[in-house]
C-alpha cells in the first residue's frame, strides 16, 4: 500500500514539474500546447553527462542535439522565473 502511494506522489510532482515547465519555459516555443508524453520524449529523454561536486552540478549535451536552441531559450525562461 505505501510502494503504491509513493508512486504516485511521484506521478504527482513529475506531472506537475512537466506542467510548469510547459507554462514557464516553453511558452515561446512549439511545445507550448504539447502533453506531458511529449515534452517526455521530445526534450526530457536527450542523452547527458551529468557530473556532481560540491558546489554544482553540470550537465554537459551532446552537440548534435537537434532541438539544443529551445533547451535553451527553456532553461534560460526557468532560471529567470526562479530569480
């Protein structure tokens, strides 16, 4: 019983992430109306290195990424809304 609502509390918080990423970081772009599968496949699932030390965490992207200038402009848009 406890496995299963913490799937969904899971469930929860990742429909929501999805959601305000939709609203605040992709609203000038092609994924504005996109569900929450989509942005899933189409931006979320890129392959990255990812290294963590003390003080950040960076997240390093293929070049070859074909929708690199809207990761972007998201990124930018979500680090300005969080300011």
């Amino acid at each position: 019983m406890r496995a299963n609502q913490l799937r969904l509390w899971f469930a929860s918080m990742a429909y929501v992430l999805v959601a305000a990423l939709r609203r605040i970081g992709l609203r000038h772009a092609q994924f504005a109306d996109a569900t929450a599968r989509t942005i899933r496949l189409k931006l979320l699932k890129i392959g990255a290195l990812v290294t963590i030390s003390v003080r950040r965490i960076k997240i390093a992207m293929g070049i070859s990424l074909p929708l690199r200038p809207r990761v972007r402009l998201a990124h930018a848009l979500l680090f300005n809304a969080a300011r």
